[in-house]
C-alpha cells in the first residue's frame, strides 16, 4: 500500500504521527469528565405546589388537573406524572435524553407562569425544582452532638453549613432532614379562652396588631436628621406570655392565662438517626443532569472548611454516600485495563520471544487507545466505566492488526527477502485484510445512532471508544508498524535453509499444531455433512437460548450498601412507625459486615408521610467481607418480611443510578376511576401472594387512610352570621396549628405559630371544645354547628399522562429474574383488566422493555451492515456469507456460558454479543482475504484455501489469545462493579473460543461450497504437491 510504503521510506514521519496522537491525546484525557456511566439520566423537572391542609381530592381537581393541562405540551417530554396527596401536588416530567435541563426547566416556569392566576388562594408558590422529587439524594451529612439541642444544631446546619454547599457544582438543592426549626409556639387552652370569652381569632388579632416592627418616618432638622423605628416586635417568649389580648371587668387578659409562649420546634413529624443516634441529616440533592462523582467529589473538597465552623460539642459526619461504590468501580475497572495490558504484551512475547519484535505490536496500545481520547472529547463522551470496559477489550484487538503485519513481514523475511522489502511486501498484501477487518469491526457500532434512550447513549460511547481505538490500530498498523518491521526485524532464513526456530513458532507445538490442523482441515473438506451438522447446531443452539434464558436489564451489583423500608398502615403515628424503623436498625447492627446505617423516619417533602422510614446500611469495604451485597441482603430479608404489622423488606439499589426507593418490577395501570383502579390492584395483590417471582407488592392507591369528616350546618351558621370561613380558620388553628405573625431571633426571622396544645387534640371528641364568637358576641360551641363522621378518603391520587393511574411495584422474587417476574405480573394484570383500562411500563421495567426490542433490531442491523460493508470490500455477495457463518458458533459459545454460568441477557452481556460480531470476523476475513489472493495466483480453490488457513493460523492464534487474555480480567472480576465486567468478560471470552475453533473448519467448508456453486468442480484431497513449502523462522535478538 502507498501509505505503508510511504511509512517504510520515511519512518520519522510515521513515528511523529503516532506521538501527536499519544500527545493530544493525554491533552483530552485530563479534560474528560469522569462518571459512572454515560449521561444516561433523563433530564427531569418537578413541580410542587402546597395546599396546606387540603385534602388530595381537593388538590387533584384545583392544582394538579391544571398544571397538568398546562405542561403537557412541553417540548421533549417523555413522561408525565403527577401525585395528589394531603396538602402537596407533585408533578414528575421526564424529558429525553437530548433535551436541556437548563431549557426545559424554563419552559415548565413559563407555562406554570401562565396559568398561576387559576390556581386558588392560600397556595405557596408552585416550586419548580431541576431534580427528581422522589430521589433520596447522593449523599448525607449529618450533624451530632451530646451538648447541643435540636434547635440549636437545626439553626447551626440552616445558617452555616446549607447556604456552603447549595451553590457547589451539580448540587440542586440541599435537603435538612429531621430538622428542628426555632418557632414561638403558642399553645392554647380551648377551656381556659372559653371561660374568658376569647376565641382564636382574638388571639391572633392581637398577635397580628400588637407583633410588629415598622419604620414610620424621619425628624429633619436644620443639622441632624434622624430616621424613626417602632420597636414594637416581640422577641422573647415571656414578651408574648405578657401580651393582652382583652379585658374581661376591668382586668387584662394576657396570653399567658390561656396558654404558653415558648420557643419550640416548627415541626417535630420526623426523625433521623445515624448508627442509632439522634442527628440532623443534610442530603445532598444533584441536579438530574450532573455528573454524581463530580459533586460528590465538590462537597467532600468543602467538609474540612465546614468542619472548621462547627462549635465545640458538635460533630459532622458523612452519613451515606453513594459515589464510594463509583469510586470504587472505577477504581477496578482501572486496575483491569493495566492488568489486560501486561497480559497481552506477554502473551505477544511468548510467541515472538524477542523484545524488539514484541515492540512493535505493542506500540500500537498506547498509541490508538490514548488517540481515541481525542475522538471521546470531540463528541462529548466521557471516561465511565462502560468506555473502560471497551478500552479493555480494546486493548486485545489493537494489537490484532499490528500481530498480523510482523507475522505477514516475517513470512516474507523467511522466503529471503530483506526486512525492508519484506515489510514493504508483506504491508501491501496484508493492508486489505486489516482495512476489512478495522471497517468491519468498526462497523458493528454503526446501527447504534438509530438506538433511543439509555441503551443507545451507553452503546454510542463505548463504540466510540472501540471503534475509535480499532481504527486508529489499523492506520498505526499500516504505518508505524511496518516502518518499525523494517528498522527492527533482521533476516532469520539464510538461502531458502529452514532455521531450528522461529519467533513465531514459539515452540515445536506451534508447528505441530499446524501440521495437525491441515490434516483435519482436509478431512473435513472430504467430510463436510459433519462440519456442517456442527455449524447447524450452534445455530439452534443460539435461538434456543436467546429464548430461553433469562433477561433482566443489568445484573445486580455489590453497591457497598443497601436500603430497608418500612411502610405502616395509613393512620399509624409517627411513634408507630418509630418502633419498626428500630427494629430494622437493630437488624442492621446484628450484621457483621454493616460498617453504618442511617435512618430516617417519615420520609418525603412536607407534608411528611409519617408512615414511611428507610435505613440505609453501608457495608464495609470490598476488600474486608468474604460475603456479596447480595447475600447479606437474601439472609436479612425473611426476618424482616415476617414483621407482623407493617411491610418491611430490603432493597438492593436498582442499576444506572435510577431511583433507589423503588422496587424493580413496575407497572402502571390506567382506567377511568380510582374505584375500578382499587378493585384491579385488591385482585391482583391476592392473586400475587406466594408467588415465587414476586416478593413485596405494594400499590401506591390506597383509598382507606383514615379520616373524620367535619360537616357544617350551613343554614345554622347563617343565622348565627358565623362565616363558614371562621369555622375552618378555628379548626386549622387548634388541629394543625397556623402561622399568626413572625419574631426576630438574633437577626433572623422565625414563625409564631398558634395551636391547641397536643393534650388537647388527642380525640376527635376534643373538637367539642373549640367555641366561635358569633354576632351578638357570645360564643358558640362549635358542636351546634358542625357533625363528625369517621370515613376514609385517597392517601394519594396518582396520574400518568394525566389520565388516572395506579401503579403496582414488586422486588423479583429468589431464583428469578426481571424478564420473569415483569411477565407473571402482567399476565395477572391481564386477567382482571377491564375495558378502557390499559398497562404502561415505570422505571426499570421500562427502560428493560425498550432496551430489549431496541438491542434485537440493532443486532440484526449490525450484521447486515457487516456484510453490506464485505460486500463492498470484496466486491462480492457470496464473500459476505462465508466470514458471516463465523457468528452462530460465538453466540452458541458465549450463550451456552451464560446458561452454565447462571448469567442473563442484559445490557452488559449484550454488549459482549455485540462485540463478539467484529471479534469473530476478523479471523474470517484473513483467511478470505489470503485465499483470494493465491488464487488470484493461479491456485486451485481447495488448494489456496488450505493454504490460506494454514498460513494464517498462527496469527489468528495470537490474536484470538490476545482478545481473550485482554477479556480474562472482566471474567475473573470481583468487588464493585464486578457483576457487569464478569458478563461482558464471559461472553467475550467463551463465544471467542468456540467461534474460532468452528471457523477454521467452517470457513473453509462455506468458501469451498460457494466457489463450487460457481465452478461446479469436485471438492478434491490436497496433494502433497500442492503445498507449498513452509519454511520455520528463527527467533530475533533482542
């Protein structure tokens, strides 16, 4: 070829063009951004509105329905969902991948903007925030101390630490949890207001009148001016308790004859503890677009300033953190590229036994992975463990084309030729093959930019960095490679005289095996039905267990750590929930490889839902348990499904960084009503108990949660000129407590809020209590005017696609697999499904859904480019087929490890089957290629391809072992991220070794059988004669 001749007669050239791509290479390696995976997180926006103390009817109906109506039509958006609930709208959009953060957020502020007057009085502005609202965050930081109460750490956390870590890189939002916020609670005594003729709206006049602080002028004078403040703000507890509020025969009435001034907790329905003591927690919620391990990396730069902040008696500790397992899997995936690169180098110099010819393949290593940087950079990719896993497998094939030339130079020295004329010879009749094979494997990687969704940006970065790599092998091995081959291999064959050795007949065996392949190459010629019946065989084999095997979106992985949940009743108190959140903690503390655990107790955004908790158990480092996540997690399981009176169980973290709260298996239900939604979920959880491949079902309808229902005797009211108004304002009052004005504490402002005391408000017969004032001035008992009645209303009102919805999850059940358990759940769901009532898939059911058809149409594509792509080459449709029947036996291999194994189809697998197409074309197309050109010699067609399979054995030895060494790390992987790089590594390696053991028959039998449908000439027995003579090389000196 003229490029390596180019190469060969201007080797400086050839040098200085690698060392540009090495150089700019590490140029774009340090810029890279480094993560776990691709940027497969879809961008999502939540909206949260709340309406304090209404019901989720009436929040579905008044916000939710109208934002709904609104957003809809957002550009980009994938998926809409919505919850109503007691006081709180929360709407979920989900856009594609494509979609900007920045811009769709602002798109959901305008179309928010717009129908904002709609929405009803006494809402909090709705809350537009560029995270999932559901998501647990990255990382927890709590805040301990033995010698600071509650308010003090809350106060210290809210001004010092939350406002350091909010403007960090990546982070949304940070989150207090169990916080304890100062506020002057007045509690009140119905009995005692009653018996001195006040109500709460007397108490809160007065709070409102006589609470305030407000500028009211300046005195100007000739030389002085002076501006006027009233300080008429109340600040200390006993100020309040001093307050008048009327006069009842000549006597003040203060505030504290009907109750009590003290400075208290906001809100006490939740609570956290870290390893069993008490703590306020700060999360630390991403954006849904940053990058995990770059934000946690920003906060743990700011903890040693934070903790210099901290006063004497507090402690800040790193509670959770969820980018150690990155850390880590990076980490491991590093430790493999090194470990596949000292494995591949040696395997190249057990065969070439020589430094200086062990040099040349190898150069090709640094030179095509550390150029692909440059491609990674220029289509914004990034350095993540998926690319990683490529470079890994990369590493044994960029070596592939470099192997071939030597080997190709070699056999040209031993026929006499000089290094230069042999590199120059031996180039040109290789440079083909390795542009067919680079094209071809390339190639496979094609079909991936029609993929949507996760699968396509997962697959599009790792061909990027394979495809790259390899291609980058090919050009370094049609120039570089040769120039070297003339500069450092030296003349081994003297005058046609076969040498004792050869560099690349390591060993006698090499030649042995040579001899013994040609042999059964040409009995299987005369014998083809039994090649054929094995080709035949892997094929069925590979549709059966693509059937037959189970799949699952990616493998379960060794986190470091994993959550139990507790769901209680609805109705149950926070006290309730408390008792079964210890249990899980004391079970955490009875493992012995828990390093910590965290807990939290009423989880979610105000309001909290008090009948949830989760602890979150870190586990010890990799390096110091003999036991996986998984195995601890089956252990703990059965103790904790057996609590009596609430739904606990442990989850392991879901794949990609999806939402760890829920389990893997979900699917949407959508129908008319939520009554007909709570019949299909009450048939279908009876129907799943004891179901093998479904363990924890919930649904998230649940229309029972407990409720007294207060109606007003409007016609009574009327005449008593009590408004409906004043009625509900007393009861917010005494029964959920409401902001009256606000008090300053050491600059700051804080509420004051009014409510019964808690004693007060324990029984609904407590409400009898509470009096109106009506228009003559007397009170009213509000028992004249109102009835109670015990009913149960919605805990929650979902929507998907704004239409109603409910949602079914359940964890996969032991032995099972998600494809398993997704397929006994819908068929459930089937059978009791009414008309007009339809089923979507949610979370990792989804994205395993559309991933599975997604990856089957790539597959197929991928080989009918591949052999469009030969066609081309060849110039040739029959060629094509001949280097394709080398693909059935690598996934008969590959699939046939999975079963013994006990692997799946998944992401990771599928990506090793993907792979596996170019890998195992590579020793077809040298074998075509080299056949091709002895008969364009003039050699008979048996003849040529005998020779040609004989004479390329010993390369595709080398590079087959070079492929599997570079993979052997994957197989034999362990710690974080192992599950993942053991499937790629299996698949890869077994589909490798059966491919190559079947297509140096095949290969020959199909070129043979399709040159014979054009000759039509008898398949005849390879004469002695007509072989040419192999002469045996003699290894080089170093």
């Amino acid at each position: 070829m003229r490029l390596s001749a180019l190469s060969i007669e201007r080797p400086v050239l050839a040098t200085v063009a690698t060392l540009l791509l090495m150089l700019f290479g590490v140029l774009s390696f340090s810029r890279l951004p480094v993560r776990e995976y691709p940027d497969i997180t879809f961008p999502i926006v939540s909206v949260l509105t709340v309406y304090p103390s209404a019901d989720a009817q009436l929040v579905e109906t008044d916000i939710t329905s109208v934002l709904e109506d609104a957003l809809s039509g957002v550009e980009g958006l994938r998926t809409l969902r919505s919850t109503s609930r007691e006081g709180l709208s929360t709407i979920g959009l989900e856009f594609a991948l494509s979609r900007n953060l920045d811009a769709a957020a602002n798109d959901v502020r305008d179309r928010v903007a717009r129908v904002q007057h709609l929405l009803p009085q006494g809402i909090e502005a709705p809350l537009v925030m560029k995270e999932d609202s559901e998501s647990d965050g990255i990382m927890w930081l709590a805040v301990i101390s033995d010698r600071h109460s509650e308010l003090d750490i809350t106060d210290f956390a809210q001004r010092q630490l939350k406002d350091r870590l909010a403007p960090l890189p990546g982070v949304s939002s940070v989150v207090l949890d169990g916080e304890r916020r100062y506020a002057m609670r007045i509690w009140l005594d119905p009995d005692r207001l009653a018996s001195r003729l006040l109500t709460v709206q007397d108490v809160e006049d007065a709070l409102r009148t006589q609470n305030v602080s407000m500028p009211t002028g300046r005195i100007e004078s000739t030389q002085r001016e002076f501006s006027v403040r009233m300080g008429g703000g109340l600040e200390r507890p006993e100020q309040f308790n001093q307050l008048i509020l009327a006069y009842r025969d000549g006597y003040p009435v203060r505030l504290q004859d009907v109750g009590l001034a003290e400075i208290a907790a906001e809100d006490e329905r939740k609570l956290v503890r870290v390893n069993g003591k008490p703590a306020i927690g700060l999360g630390i919620m991403k954006q849904s677009k940053a990058n995990t391990l770059e934000t946690a990396r920003a906060v743990k730069r700011t903890l040693p300033s934070l903790e210099a902040l901290l006063p004497e008696g507090m402690q800040l500790v790193t509670a959770f953190d969820s980018s150690i397992y990155i850390e880590r899997s990076l980490h491991e995936v590093y430790e493999a590229v090194a470990l596949s690169v000292i494995l591949v180098v040696l395997v190249v110099f057990l065969f070439l036994r020589s430094a200086r010819a062990t040099l040349i393949p190898t150069v090709a290593i640094p030179g095509s992975i550390l150029g692909t940087f440059v491609l990674m950079q220029a289509t914004g990719s990034s350095i993540n463990t998926i690319t990683l896993l490529g470079f890994v497998l990369a590493i044994g094939l960029v070596v592939d084309d470099a192997i071939v030339v030597v080997e190709n130079v070699y056999r040209r020295i031993e026929q006499g030729l000089s290094p230069t004329e042999a590199a120059l010879e031996g180039s040109r009749e290789i440079g083909f093959a390795v542009i067919s094979t680079t094209l071809t494997l390339a190639a496979v990687f094609f079909p991936i930019i029609f993929l949507p969704g996760i699968v396509g940006r997962l697959f599009s970065e790792l061909g990027i960095a394979v495809a790259g790599s390899v291609l980058l092998s090919g050009f370094i091995a049609l120039t570089l490679t040769p120039a070297m081959c003339a500069r450092l291999l030296s003349r081994t064959v003297v005058a046609g005289s076969p040498s004792a050795g050869s560099a690349l007949d390591s060993s006698a065996w090499l030649q042995w095996l040579t001899r013994r392949y040609r042999a059964a190459l040409e009995t299987a010629l005369q014998w083809p039905s039994s090649v054929l019946l094995a080709a035949l065989a892997s094929l069925a084999v590979s549709g059966l267990l693509l059937w037959v095997l189970p799949s699952e979106l990616a493998p379960l992985e060794d986190t470091g750590w994993f959550a139990i949940h507790v769901n209680t009743p609805e109705g149950s108190t926070l006290d309730y929930t408390d008792r079964y959140a210890k249990d899980t903690e004391r079970t955490a503390a009875r493992i012995p490889e828990m390093d910590s655990y965290y807990t939290v107790v009423a989880r979610g955004w105000r309001p909290t839902q008090v009948t949830r908790a989760v602890t979150w158990v870190t586990l010890k480092d990799w390096s110091d348990r003999d036991r996986v996540q998984r195995e601890i997690v089956e252990e703990v399981e059965p103790a904790l499904s057996a609590i009596p009176g609430a739904s606990v169980f442990a989850l392991n973290p879901p794949p990609f960084n999806q939402e760890d709260s829920k389990t893997p298996v979900q699917l949407v239900v959508r129908g008319p009503a939520y009554d007909v939604l709570d019949k299909i979920m009450t048939q279908v959880r009876h129907d799943t108990v004891n179901h093998p491949a479904l363990v924890n079902i919930e649904s998230d309808l649940d229309l029972n949660k407990p409720e007294l229902r207060v109606d007003i005797n409007r016609d009574k009211a009327a005449d008593l000129g009590i408004p409906v108004e004043t009625i509900g304002r007393t009861l917010e009052v005494f029964l959920g407590g409401r902001k009256a004005s606000m008090f300053m504490r050491e600059g700051k402002e804080y509420p004051v809020i009014i409510q019964t005391q808690p004693h007060h408000r324990g029984t609904k017969s407590d409400i009898d209590r509470l009096h109106v004032r009506g228009t003559q001035g007397d009170l009213i008992p509000l028992s004249n005017l109102v009835s109670l009645s015990e009913t149960v209303a919605p805990k929650q009102l979902n929507h998907y696609e704004k239409l109603r919805a409910a949602t079914i999850s359940a964890g996969v059940g032991p032995g099972s697999t998600l494809s398993q358990s997704v397929e006994s759940l819908e068929q459930i769901i089937r059978t009791h499904l009414p008309p007009g009532a339809s089923i979507s898939y949610a979370g990792e059911t989804k994205e395993f859904k559309e991933s599975s058809g997604n990856l089957h149409f790539t597959f197929v594509l991928a080989l009918l480019v591949v052999y469009l792509i030969l066609a081309a080459q060849f110039e040739s449709f029959r060629h094509p087929i001949t280097v394709l029947v080398s693909v059935p036996p690598a996934l008969a291999g590959a699939l046939l490890a999975l079963l013994l194994f006990r692997g799946t189809l998944n992401i990771y697998s599928e990506i090793g089957l993907m792979i596996l197409i170019g890998l195992v074309t590579k020793n077809a197309i040298l074998i075509v290629e080299f056949a091709n050109q002895l008969r364009q010699d003039g050699r008979p067609t048996q003849v040529a391809i005998v020779e040609a399979a004989a004479l390329r054995l010993r390369p595709i030895i080398m590079t087959t072992m070079s492929t599997i060494l570079a993979a052997l790390p994957l197989a034999m992987a362990t710690g974080a991220g192992a599950a993942g790089r053991w499937h790629i590594g299996l698949v890869v390696i077994n589909g490798l070794m059966l491919s190559t053991l079947l297509t140096l028959f095949l290969v020959p039998l199909i070129y043979t059988m399709l040159a014979e449908l054009r000759w039509r000439g008898p398949v005849r027995q390879v004469k002695e004669t007509d072989r040419p003579e192999v002469v045996a090389l003699k290894p080089t000196q170093s």
